[in-house]
C-alpha cells in the first residue's frame, strides 16, 4: 500500500488505472469506514484500485472546537488500511489542498438547507468543493459514502448529476455497534457512561417509529416523545434537529406515505451525534 500527500504523485499513481473506487473520509477510521472500503473493492475487482482519502477539511467546520478537537489516529489508520487491501492513500495537508488564494467553491442550493445544513452554516458547500476536487485528482469511476451521512449522500448524488461527474456513487448502509450505536469517529470523544447512554439515540427513533406506525403519537408528539426518552440519559444536553421527512427531497412530511426518514442529530456531552432511521410507508401495508 502506498501513502501520499502529493495531489502530484496521486495523479500519477491513478492515471490510465481503469478501474477506480475512492473512499473520502475524515480518517479515525472504525468498521464503517472498512464497510465501505469493501463497497469499493466489490466495485473495482481484484485488479483495480481502492483509494482511501483521510482529510480534516477545515472549509466543512463551521465550529472551530469541533475542527481543532477532531479525532486524528492516523498511524492506526494506515493500518487498518492495509489490513483492508487498500491501494493508496491520500493524506493531504490543507495547504496542499487549498492554494492560498483559492476564489472559486461550490454551492449547493437547496438540499443542504435543512436538518445538519441548518445550523452548520456552510457545511455541505465545503464538503461539495473537497469532493468536487478529490473527483478531479483521484478520477475515480466510483465513490463510496456511508447511508449514515444520507443528507451529504443526497447532495453528492445532485452534485454528480448536476455537475456531470463521470462517478457512480455508491451508497453502503450503516454499521452499528451490537448495542444499536451509528459507529462515528467523534465516539472517541465520548465518556464510557455517554456512549452507553448514546444508545438511547437509535432505540428512541426505533420506539418513536414504532409509536407512530401504532398510532400511538401523532406526528407532532414524535419530537417531545423523542425527547422525554432522551432525557433518561444523564449526559444527553439538547437535540439539535429531530425530524420527519420524505426520503426524497428531504422535506418535512406531514403526512404518513411515502418513504419517509426519521432523522436526528443530538448532543451528549457537547459531542454532536446523528442517526436517522427509513419508514417504510404505512399506507402500503
Ligand atoms: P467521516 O470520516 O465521518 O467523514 O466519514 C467518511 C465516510 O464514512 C462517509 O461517507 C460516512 O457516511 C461514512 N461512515 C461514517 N460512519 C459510518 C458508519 N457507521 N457506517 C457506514 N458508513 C459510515
């Protein structure tokens, strides 16, 4: 497995390579990651090529604390890596990535609007331009993204459409721990007893889910009954968004048809974490 952090040596490393999948990621790699390493393996073939990137991309922070306290390990990572069959990695520094006077960026519109878009302001625009030119450099055929992030999924779709990237994107479902919690790379940053109680998170979207097909709660009970469950945490703080949308547009739904998601993102110990769970419609059962 090779290493590099030369935008150069990347390019000349996949050049003329038929067949190549990229893995973007923010590194402190765990099992998703690997998941999604096997996605682009499956892709490729034995014969072509996985390329893992792991870049803290400064432009998609809007929360300087969360930037500066993001989980770095990388030396296990590149481990991992080549335990995984990966190719190449790409560890770029972001002077490397972004020339000083850099004046062009991308802007998505609409998708980005809502749920983790409301309040990280200029988050999805940053991570439009990094994908946009880990495209350029890596010139990929496919790249694989976790289901996990399904708003950044969502917009890298309408990215690559809109755009015409010649990349087939990818999707790969979301590995959990055994107790129900998303596998993140902000976990690390976690107390024992908070990523316990963080289980809370999926077990309440499931109840919530289950309160709502029962008709138990009506729509606009979901949030305060998320809430009460979430309460029985002693290091939960606050929710930052929990809502109902259609699985589509990511609109909020005011009725229960359609594919839906049930999508939040919430605080324990200042650590933000999301998790969202799809509805199977109702109506057709
Ligand atoms: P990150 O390093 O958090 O930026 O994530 C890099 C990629 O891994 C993104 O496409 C994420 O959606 C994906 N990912 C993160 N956590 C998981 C998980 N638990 N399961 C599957 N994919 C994940």
């Amino acid at each position: 497995m090779l290493n590099s952090s030369q935008i150069k040596e990347i390019r000349r490393f996949c050049a003329g390579e038929a067949e190549v999948a990229l893995v973007p990621t923010m590194g402190a790699l765990h099992r998703g990651h690997l998941s999604l390493v096997e996605a682009a393996r499956e892709a490729v073939g034995a014969k072509g090529k996985v390329v893992v990137s792991i870049f803290v991309n400064p432009t998609q922070f809007n929360n300087t604390e969360d930037y500066q306290h993001y989980p770095n390990t990388l030396e296990a990572d590149l481990k991992l890596c080549e335990e995984a069959g990966v190719d190449l990695v790409f560890l770029p520094t972001p002077e490397e990535m972004y020339a000083p006077k850099a004046s062009v960026s991308l802007r998505e519109h609409t998708l980005s609007r809502g749920l983790c878009g409301a309040t990280r302001e200029g988050h999805f625009d940053g991570v439009c331009t990094v994908v946009a030119k880990l495209f350029n450099i890596v010139q990929p055929q496919f790249a694989v993204f976790g289901r996990k992030d399904f708003q950044q999924l969502a917009i890298v779709r309408k990215m690559v459409s809109d755009l015409n990237f010649p990349v087939e994107i990818i999707g790969a479902p979301t590995v959990r721990e055994s107790n129900g919690l998303a596998l993140s790379s902000r976990n690390l940053r976690l107390s024992e007893t908070a990523r316990k109680e963080a289980t809370l998170i999926y077990a309440s979207l499931n109840l919530a889910n289950e309160k709502l097909r029962s008709g138990g709660i009506a729509i606009a009970e979901v949030y305060p009954y998320f809430e009460a469950q979430l309460s029985n945490a002693k290091t939960f703080s606050n929710i930052d968004y929990l809502e109902l949308i259609d699985a589509e547009n990511l609109q909020p739904v005011d009725d229960l048809t359609g594919r839906m998601i049930l999508a939040c993102a919430v605080f324990f110990e200042n650590v933000r974490l999301i998790d969202h769970i799809l509805i199977d419609p109702i109506a057709n059962e």
